[in-house]
C-alpha cells in the first residue's frame, strides 16, 4: 500500500489537534509576514524623510524657518523634525516667559525633546515585541503538535498485529509536518526581529546625536541674538 506524502495529504489525514495546530501557525505566519512588510517600508520612510531633514537642519536654514516647517509637517514629517519641533516650542516658550537663566531654558528644552524622543522610539518599536514572540513561541507550538501527532499515531498502532515502517511512517510524517510549520513560522520572526532591532537602534541613536548637537546650538543661542534670526549652524 502506497501512501501520499504531500504535505497537504499529510495535514488532511492529520488529527484535529495537529490541524488546529498548524493552522495557529499559518495564521500567525501569514500575520507577522505582514507586519514585516509594514515594518520594512516605515523604517525606510522614517530613514528617508529623516535624512532630509537633517540636509535641510544644516543647510543653514534658520531656526524659525525650520520650526514654522516643523509644525506644519508635524504628522507626515520625520521622527528628528517632531523632536526638533518639541524642543524648540519649550525653548521659545520658556523666553516668552521672560526666562533668561541658561539652565532653564536649555534644560527644559532637553526634557521636551527626551519625551517627543521617547515617543518616537515607542513608535518605531510598534509590533517588534510580537515577532520577538513568534520567533520564540512558534517552534514550541509546533513541537507541541508533533509530539501530539506522535502519541496519537502510536495509539492507532496499538491494535495492529505487526507493525512495520510502512505502517509508522505516515503517522510519524503528519506529525512532524507541525514542527517544520513551526519552523516556517519562527525562521522568519528571528531574522526580521533581529534586522529591525539594528535598525531601531541605530536610528535611536541618530536621534539621541542631534538632540545633543542642537542643545548646542540653543545653548550657543543664549544671550545672543533672538532665536528668530539664528540659523542652523
């Protein structure tokens, strides 16, 4: 007796918990495939809008001009330019208060810009911890099903006479079908988690640079002319 060793032979003659199983798996495969596609072209719109940004913060643009683009491009801009934005409404605020003590000024710019960064790296990180989960979880999942599949496949031969290859084989097949499912599922998360987590960190890290360089430029600001005229530089 020959048996079909396809896959979709071997999920159909599978036990409905091995089915379940995979389909979990496939389920979430096909969601996490999704989520690095949109996970893919955001960190590269972040990348490119953030690279004109910095082209256009030291081109020699002054301050205000910057900030006047900043709050008009607020939800379509970069991550930097948001971050700019906020340091700079804290800076201009704290003068319109009359405020001129240094420490003041820079350090509440400083904490402005700290939570809009914040916020922007939440945002980055937006479904990095699900597939950090699916590449840890999905190969056990799977291996929970082939160990089902295998008890059960050893149950059904508990009523046969002689027991052969030919006879174990199908069984012990459908069964570890849910562990190279798992594996499907996993492989993919790990690489793209890992890839992501570099490119967040680095981007992270960007930003982290031009709050420090552009607390100099505030700090050089102090006491000299109004932040109006000021460029970039």
């Amino acid at each position: 007796m020959t048996h079909d060793f396809s896959i979709v032979s071997l999920l159909l003659n599978a036990s409905w918990v091995v089915q379940a199983v995979v389909l979990l798996l496939l389920t979430v495969s096909v969601i996490s495939w999704a989520s690095i596609f949109r996970k893919v072209f955001a960190l590269k719109r972040v990348q490119r809008l953030t690279d004109v940004f910095e082209r256009d913060f030291w081109s020699g643009a002054s301050l205000s001009e910057l900030y006047l683009a900043a709050t008009r491009n607020a939800h379509q801009g970069s991550p930097m330019e948001r971050i700019f934005a906020s340091g700079m409404r804290e800076f201009q605020k704290l003068r319109e208060r009359r405020i001129t003590d240094a420490d003041a000024l820079l350090g509440g710019a400083r904490r402005a810009m700290r939570a809009s960064y914040q916020r922007e790296v939440d945002a980055l990180e937006v479904n990095l911890s699900f597939l950090g989960s699916v590449g840890s979880v999905s190969p056990y999942v799977g291996l929970f099903g082939t160990v089902w599949g295998i008890m059960h496949a050893f149950t059904g031969l508990a009523a046969l006479t002689q027991v052969t290859l030919a006879t174990v084989a199908p069984g012990i097949a459908e069964a570890l079908v849910a562990t190279a499912i798992g594996l499907f599922a996993a492989i993919p998360a790990v690489i793209f988690y890992n890839r992501f987590a570099h490119d967040i960190d680095r981007a992270a890290n960007q930003l982290e640079t031009f709050m420090e360089e552009f607390s100099n430029i505030l700090n050089r600001s102090v006491g000299a002319a109004p932040t109006q005229g000021q460029s970039a530089h």
